[in-house]
C-alpha cells in the first residue's frame, strides 16, 4: 500500500496543490482538513500515528527531536522533513516519487529529509 500523507501546518500549499495536480490520486490531506493547526509537534505527530499518515513538514528545527522521542513509546507511521528552501518544482517531483516507489511500511518509524 502506497504511504498516506498528512501536512504540517508549516507545509507549503503550492506544492501540495502542485502534488495533487500531477497525480489526483495521491492521498495527501492538508493541515485544516487533518487538524494539525495550532497543535504542537508531539501532538501533530500523535494524530498522525493515530491516522496513520506519514507526517510532511519543513519543520527540521524540532521535529526529528520531538519524532525521536515519539518513537521510543508509540508506532509513527513516518516522517518526511522538506527544506524549506527547495524549489517547489522539485519538492513536488521528490514527494511524487516517495508516493510512488516506496509502501507505507517502509515508513513505521523512520523520517525522511527531502531531497532525497
């Protein structure tokens, strides 16, 4: 099963609207339908386990600390960390790629950084 994917509040809608434009069938939902706004990290990363979404961000100051910590007690189905100054182009191509080449179990507890 291809990985599910759910927004940070920091992720950039451009390349999720870019994402879903170059392939509607990718399941990716976006902070507000996914409830991520406003919560902090240890908690977005507890909903998203709890919905078993890879979680994408450019949070790369704290997530990977707070999904470190995560990991130790609970199951995360992933992390995926997008710098915050790639091209838009690129991190679209980068995801797109990540949907398609990997399943989801090969997320449990592992984060990403993309580029890949």
């Amino acid at each position: 099963m291809r990985p599910r994917f759910l927004a940070d509040a920091d992720f950039n809608h451009r390349i999720l609207n870019g994402i879903r434009r170059r392939e509607p069938a990718i399941d990716f939902q976006t902070a507000v339908v996914g409830g991520t706004i406003a919560l902090a990290d240890p908690d977005v990363l507890a909903l998203a386990a709890r919905v078993g979404r890879v979680l994408v961000t450019h949070d790369r100051d704290t997530m990977f600390r707070h999904f470190a910590r995560f990991v130790e007690i609970e199951t995360s189905p992933g992390l995926i960390v997008v710098r915050q100054q790639l091209d838009i182009g690129r991190a679209i191509e980068d995801l797109l790629l990540i949907w398609a080449a990997t399943d989801a179990d090969e997320w449990l507890n592992k984060a990403g950084y993309v580029p890949i």
